[in-house]
C-alpha cells in the first residue's frame, strides 16, 4: 500500500482543517518545500498536495508552491483544488504534477471530467469523492449534493484511481471510515485511496487489510501520532 503524506495549502502554508472547516486551521509549517524534502529525505515517493485557497476560490491559486515543490524534489505529485477548467489542469501539469484529482469538476461538469479523462488518460486523472453521510460534497466542502458516494464512483466509467474522504473523519484522529470502504472495494474495480481520519499505525494496517491502493496521511503525522519509522514499515 502507498503512503501518500498531504500537504494542505493556504494562504502558501502547510496547514490542516478538522472535517474541512476553514475556521479550524492550524499552521504546520510557513514554508511546505521544507515539509516536502522532509518527505522525501525519509523514503516518501508520493504526495498529496491540496490548494485549499483554489478549492474556495474555484480556480487553481498555489500553484507556485507546486513548482516549487516539483522542481526541488523528485516526489510524485498529485495536486487537487479549484480545477474547474482546461486551464487550469495545464497549469498543473505544466508546474510539475504527475496526477490532478478531480471532484466538484466531476460533480458539476461531468462532460469537461470526461474529456480530461480521455485526454490525459485514466493514470493522469484522478476522480475526489469527498462525502459527508455518504453524500458527495464540493467546492472545498462548501456544498452537499444528492449523490450517494458509492453510486458517483461507479458512474464514473473508466476511472482507475478514486481518493475518498469521509469528511466527519478528517483531522478527527479517531479512525477511517473502513465501512465505506469496503463497500466501494466490494461494488467497484477502482484503485481506492483512503483519506481521512488515520490516528495510527494500526490503522494503516486495516486500511492495507481492507484492500485500498493507498492511504493519505495528515494530521496524524504532524501531531507525531505516525513517525517515519513507523511510515517506512510501509513504504
């Protein structure tokens, strides 16, 4: 299973949310290149690099951050936040990211996910389904639809990689949601990457149980409850 360390970006620094909400952030770190080497200077191959101010603003906004990142590192990069147009996945990819996450795009403009699905290609394009009590959720967790998680995946054809977060998890450091991911283990073919709630090693070990690709770790490593020690177990 992948380890896959997040860097949440506002403002240009590293920082972590409880179950999303803007109001609770707290600031990890002024500078997230020095938290990427650091990833990287411990074995990490892979991150998770979030544009919290693109996600608010519906428009990709950090993306120097990701350059720099990129550039002063050999980590493989997935970025997500405020991708809503072609535009703005060029900009990524041009500032160095290996896969973009998409999922208010999905939500609200299947047709452009689509077509960027067909134009870069299933290993590029990463489908988000954030939830909140199984319902997709969008724009930075700002707005909940309709749409039952497991029933978005599975209508999305041709996905091969699928991030879920269960909102109420994240930042809690009370566990994942290992129910739901079962499920979408049981229902579909994707390779599902968990996020939200890992507190500790044991729980990277279910995750690993449970089947899932990957595992996005946060605040559990910033608060020290994970070490790199333990991470490279993994890795």
């Amino acid at each position: 299973m992948r380890i896959i360390p997040a860097i949440d970006i506002l403002d240009g620094k590293c920082v972590r949310l409880s179950k999303g909400d803007y109001n609770t952030q707290k600031v990890y770190n002024e500078n997230p290149l020095e938290v990427a080497k650091a990833f990287e200077d411990n074995g990490i191959q892979y991150l998770h690099l979030v544009d919290l101010d693109g996600a608010k603003s519906q428009h990709i906004v950090n993306y120097d951050v990701l350059l720099n990142i990129c550039n002063k590192t050999s980590l493989k990069v997935d970025f997500g936040g405020g991708l809503k147009t072609d535009k703005d996945v060029q900009i990524a990819f041009d500032s160095g990211a290996n896969q973009i996450t998409g999922g208010s795009i999905a939500v609200k403009n299947p047709q452009t996910f689509r077509k960027w699905l067909n134009q870069y290609g299933s290993d590029k394009i990463i489908l988000g389904a954030d939830c909140l009590n199984r319902k997709i959720v969008t724009n930075g967790w700002l707005e909940t639809s309709e749409l039952d998680v497991v029933d978005f995946i599975t209508e999305h054809e041709g996905v091969r990689t699928v991030i879920c977060t269960d909102i109420s998890k994240d930042g809690m450091l009370k566990g994942t949601a290992n129910d739901l991911y079962t499920e979408i283990m049981s229902k579909t073919n994707v390779k599902l990457i968990a996020s939200g709630g890992v507190s500790c090693f044991e729980d990277l070990l279910l995750l690993r149980e449970i089947g899932c690709e990957g595992a996005i770790i946060g605040k559990a490593f910033y608060e020290g409850k994970l070490t790199f020690k333990e991470l490279k177990k993994l890795c």
